[in-house]
C-alpha cells in the first residue's frame, strides 16, 4: 500500500491548498466590496472637478495653460498603476501587455520613455523593460492616500512643463463589474478641450478670480490630474480585489476536482490491492 500511502499524502496536500484558497477568495469578496465603496465616492468629486475645469477652461479662454500646450519632445511618460501582490488571475499581465505595445510604437518612431510607477508589479516590469522610472510608489496597503502619490506624480508633471516629454498616460485596469476588468490607457497631458469638456460645452461661463486666472486655473488644473490618479489607483484597488477572488474561487473549485479524482485513484488502488490479496489466500487455500 505504499502507493496507497503516496496518494492519500496528496491528496490532504491538495485539501490544505484548499482551505487556504477558500480563505483567500472569502478576504477578497470583504475587501472588494469596500474597494468598490471607495471607488465610488471618487467618483463625485473627478467628475465635479472635470466640470469645475470644462467650465474655466471656457471662461479665460485667453490664458493657455503650459499642460494644455503640446511640444516636440522625443520621450513620453506613464504613470502605470499595478497591484503589490500576485494571485489576481491576468489583471496586471493585460495592462501590462498594452504597456509594452506602447513602448514599442514609442521605440519604432525614435522616442525613448520615463515612467512613475504604483505597485510592485508594473515597477518590476518597468524595470525589466529599461524603462527609466522616475518615480515609484509601493505597498500603498487597501487603502489609497492621495500625499502618497502626489509628490511621485509632479516628477512627471514638472517633466512635461521643462518639456522632457511630449505626453503622459495613465495605464491602469478599470473596473466593470465584478467579472470583467478593462486595461485602460489615457493620455493625461496635454489636455485637450474634448477631454475637460466633455459634454458641457452649451453654456459659457464667466468667473471673477482671485488673485489672478494664471493662478486659479494652474491649481485647479493640478488638482485635475491627481483626482483623476486617485481615480485610477481606486479603480485598479477594486479590479484588483474582484479578479483575486475570482481567480481564488477558480483554484478552489480545480482543488475540489483534483481531490476528487485523486481519491477514484486511490479507491481504485485499495480495491486492487485487496483484489490481490483475496486472490493469494483463495489460491493458497486451494493448494492445501
């Protein structure tokens, strides 16, 4: 019964694998549900400020502001937003994967890349691209703190204004639902009207400012591009929680039918074995 012996090890392996995949997939569905809470009372305030922002970009439209300007600059940079853990399914491999591809239209026109990056998972892989990371935020734990990611962010901000860079994205994964995450690139500089407007472009509006407009506008606008980062790094939060408990309910479910065949083997193994042995004590019966 040695082999008899080899299959009932694995198959309480296999059953300890299981409880903990269990445990995993009932941690994630908790912190999913507040990751998604979070996500949603971001949201208010990214679609007042694009408002607050559609509204002023209307009312000076005199004063241009240096992140609404295009230059010529042969280097792009991307803040890409990753999580700190594995054992979420594909989510960071397909952002990951849209990344690279940019990367390599960057390099087939000549333009190098600098990049900021959220999680331990895009800065690996920056780094094993020879991407030039200027900046990097890392275990940031489930919840967000905006002071965290500010000061990495206007290493880029302060790159596209001296003009080291032509642009930057925004990579990260958008949630959907629970069962469907979408990997997400959007050019955060430089702004568009399209992309403050949005569809408020009925009305015009007018604002006294004080102290000046130069002033107003640049925070306001500022304060645009860090809600929108929040934005980003709460949604990938809650993509990331969704996928982890969707990939942990899979493994579970592939741990149950492992068990489960490994013990048809192991059934199938005892009855042989006293198959056998019935055989022998039939047999030497006879022979006396």
């Amino acid at each position: 019964m040695a082999a008899g012996k080899e299959i009932r090890g694995k198959i309480k392996s296999v059953e300890n694998t299981k409880k903990i995949t269990k445990a995993m997939e009932m941690v994630a569905a908790s912190k999913m549900r507040k990751a998604q809470e979070r996500m949603r009372a971001a949201r208010p305030y990214s679609e007042k400020i694009r408002k607050i922002a559609s509204h002023l970009g209307q009312a000076n439209p005199e004063y241009v502001h240096p992140f609404m300007e295009h230059n010529n600059a042969k280097a792009s940079g991307f803040i890409v937003v990753s999580t700190d853990k594995g054992l979420c399914g594909g989510l960071n491999t397909n952002m990951l994967r849209i990344v690279a591809q940019k990367l390599k239209d960057l390099q087939a026109i000549g333009h190098s890349a600098k990049a900021m990056a959220i999680g331990n998972k895009g800065l690996g892989f920056l780094n094993r691209a020879g991407v030039d990371v200027v900046s990097h935020v890392t275990q940031i734990g489930d919840t967000p703190h905006l002071d965290k990611l500010i000061g990495p962010v206007k290493l880029l901000l302060d790159a596209y204004v001296s003009k080291e860079i032509n642009a930057v994205y925004l990579c990260y994964t958008k949630f959907i639902n629970t069962m469907k995450q979408e990997p997400v690139v959007e050019q955060l500089l430089p702004l568009s009207n399209s992309q403050i407007q949005g569809n408020h472009k009925k009305n015009t509006w007018d604002y006294l400012y004080e102290p000046d407009a130069p002033s107003v506008i640049e925070d306001l606008l500022i304060r645009y591009i860090e809600a929108l980062v929040y934005q980003a790094v709460a949604e990938n939060m809650a993509s990331e929680q969704s996928a982890r408990m969707v990939a942990m309910k899979s493994a579970t479910d592939n741990a149950g039918n492992v068990i489960g065949e490994l013990k048809l083997i192991y059934n199938k193994t005892r009855q042989a074995a006293i198959t056998k042995e019935l055989s022998e004590i039939v047999a030497g019966a006879a022979a006396v």
